[in-house]
C-alpha cells in the first residue's frame, strides 16, 4: 500500500519534486495535472511566513527519493475545498489512497464539499470517483480562439471602459464579482485577500484588467467616488508564457469575465469577451483561451459565434465530507 504522508510546510525543494512529478505526467499525458488554485496553495506551504495555512498537501514518497504522487486540497471559503491528485506514470497507482487520506484531512479540518478536478478525464477517473465515494458533478471546456477577432466590441451606450486600477477597484471590483458569481464554489464569496493574492502574482497586469462603467460620457481613465456604484462588468485576462514543447506559443486567457446581474441583456458581456481579446492580440498574442462550464448554453453559443472551438475537457467529480472527529 501506497505510504501517504500529510506535509503542512514544504522547502523548495519539495516544490522542485512536485514539479518534476507534474512535467512527468505532463509528458506522458500532454496535459497537466495540478492547476494555478493548487500552485498558489503551493507557494503559502512553504516554510517562509505567509500567514495562517488552511491547504493540505499529501505526498507519496517513491523508492528512487522522486515523488511517486502528490495530492493537494485547497480550501477556498469555508466548508469549500477543491482536490487535485497527480501519480508519477509506471509508478504504482497511490491515486485512491491519496484520495481516501486527503478526505480525511478535510474531515479533520472541520469538513464541506470537495471537488476534485481532473483534467481529461478517462473511464479509469470515472471509476477512481466512484470507488471513493464522489460523484460526477462539472464538465469545464477549455476553448480557443485565434486572434486577433475581425469583429469589434459594441459598447452599450455611455459605457466608459478603463484599466484596473491597484489600491483603488478592489472594493468595487469584488462586490460585482461576488454578485455576479453568486453561489460558485470557486469565484463566488471572494475577500480581499483572494485578490491580493492573484494581484502579487509575477502574471499580474492590471493594464490587461478591464473594468466597465454605466454612468460615464467621458474617456477619463481617472478613479472617481461614484465607480464604485457604477461598474457594471469586467474581463481580466492573463499571459501564459509559452512552455516547449507543450505549449509552443504564449496562451491569452480571460481569466475572470463577469457581469453585474443588473446590467445582463445588455450586450456588455459580448462586448468585454471582445474587448478581453482584443487587448491580448494588441500585446501580441495569437491565441485566445478560456474556461466555460459545458452546460452554461448561453455562454458557449456566444463563444462558438465569437469562433472558439473545444481544446479541453476537465471533469469536476464531487462528494460532501462530515467533520472528523
């Protein structure tokens, strides 16, 4: 049997074993198994202060001193955890241990609802799921896009469009966020310190952060007390560097795409995707990617219009865990 240790605190070079785990199911695979919630938690492990730590990681030692498997469970708000295992391949299969012992760690953290992610699911996933108790709850599209789009963003009349401004739209930013996610497991119900946290990522560029407003005429890109009460939507994107051979060119993701419910049916939502796009094509990336819940039809009919197809299928499997004793 698989031995599964808890580790609370890693060193770098923990970090550095995970990631050579994590290239090695990425060769094998061509796809990778743990996701920027799980890095993030990651890099709040290690053993330098970074406050109090509510993520878990559970590590399967090999016999060669390489890592055989790797879980890690990533707490978003309270009784709200998200899973992602990672098994070294030709290794023994640790991946329903992993599971059984990261359950259980949750239990022991006063428990709630787990997700667990695979990326590419097969039937053998399915069947892990199933034998530990979870069952299949979210399909996730990852789509693609050329760029840069032919078609422009039509902004709703008297829109006013402008960059995220750090220090000044947190507030503003997350009540419509929160609004505009309400009741989702991952972006929904997020603080402060949620967004400080992606905002001190090496990643970050607030240039590529575009806040909507309602009540404007003008093309000021100045801050004013009433954009608090006048954002109406936002699309943040992201960079992804490429990574050869697996990625051979740099990746723009929409990161976060949401509208204020008041402000839904107003065309803004087609508007910010364009938008999103185009502010990547403008720093030269040639291809476009988000994440979209395979069920959501509105928002995959907008993207298939828009001239995304499908690149991935990631599987969210789920179960509901009592606190331990």
């Amino acid at each position: 049997m698989p031995d599964v240790r808890v580790v609370d605190q890693f060193a770098p070079g923990d970090i550095d074993a995970i990631r050579k785990l994590v290239d090695a199911v990425e060769r094998t695979t061509g796809t990778a198994p743990l996701g920027e919630v799980t890095w993030l938690g990651l890099n709040e492990l290690r053993t330098t202060d970074h406050g109090p730590r509510t993520d878990v990681g559970l590590v399967v030692p090999g016999t060669d001193g390489a890592l055989d498997g790797y879980a890690h469970a990533a707490r978003h708000h309270d009784r709200e955890w998200s899973l992602e295992l990672a098994a070294r391949p030709g290794a023994p299969d640790g991946r329903f241990e992993m599971l059984q012992a990261a359950l259980a760690e949750v239990a022991q953290r006063g428990g709630g609802h787990v997700t667990m992610w695979v990326r590419e699911p097969t039937a053998d996933d399915d069947a892990l799921a199933t034998k530990g108790g979870l069952s299949r709850e979210r399909d996730l599209l990852q789509l693609r896009v050329q760029l840069p789009l032919a078609e422009r963003a039509n902004w709703p009349a008297g829109a006013r469009v402008r960059s995220f401004v750090p220090g000044a739209d947190e507030d503003a930013w997350l009540v419509v966020n929160n609004r505009a996610f309400a009741g989702h497991p991952e972006q929904g119900n997020w603080t402060v310190d949620t967004l400080l946290r992606r905002e001190a990522e090496p990643w970050f560029d607030p240039a590529g952060f575009l806040l909507a407003f309602d009540d404007a005429t003008d093309a000021t890109d100045a801050t004013d007390a009433s954009d608090a009460a006048s954002l109406a939507g936002f699309c943040w994107t992201k960079v992804h560097p490429a990574r050869v051979p697996q990625e051979p060119e740099p990746l723009g993701e929409i990161y976060v795409i949401g509208v204020d419910p008041a402000h839904q049916g107003t065309g803004l939502g087609r508007a910010l995707v364009i938008g999103g796009l185009d502010s990547l094509a403008r720093r030269g990336i040639a291809i476009g990617m988000l994440f979209v819940d395979a069920d959501n039809t509105a928002a995959v009919g907008l993207y298939t219009a828009l001239g995304f197809t499908t690149h991935r299928l990631d599987r969210a499997y789920g179960c509901e865990v009592e606190p331990g004793a």
